[in-house]
C-alpha cells in the first residue's frame, strides 16, 4: 500500500521520512523508511526537498549522507540505547 504526504492538502506519494526531537531541537530527513510509525511523518519529495526548521533548530538530511533504514529501524532520538 502507497503512503501520501503527511502535509495538508498535498496528494503526493511519500518519499521521505521526517522525524524530530524537541530536547535537541533537530529534524531529520531520511529515505522513507519501509515501515510506517505513528512517531514520525512520510512527506512527498517536494516537500522534503523545501524542508525548512525555526531558528535554532538544525536540519540533517540524510536521505544523500546514508543507505535507507532497514524494515523497523526508527529514526536517531527513537532508537533504544544499549
């Protein structure tokens, strides 16, 4: 089944993943993951592409820096440490 982008109004097919956490003030975008999860956002590759984050906040896109996660595979501030 195809995800669509999590922005109102926008109809297109999701191609990335976008995730954040407040402690850090960071936004990640990364390939879409395989799995959907209720802790993140699929939005379209527009969308990704034209990210921009409040002030003070840091954007680390690493749909270009990383391979796509693995089926289950959360996010960097939704993993579990070990």
């Amino acid at each position: 089944m195809s995800r669509h982008c999590a922005k109102p109004t926008c109809d297109n097919l999701a191609a990335a993943t976008l995730s954040y956490q407040y402690e850090t003030a960071t936004v990640w975008v990364e390939h879409l993951h395989i799995d959907g999860h209720p802790m993140t956002h699929d939005i379209c590759l527009r969308h990704a592409d034209a990210m921009v984050v409040p002030k003070g906040w840091t954007l680390e896109d690493q749909r270009h820096a990383a391979p796509a996660r693995t089926a289950g595979a959360l996010p960097g501030p939704l993993q579990q440490a070990s």
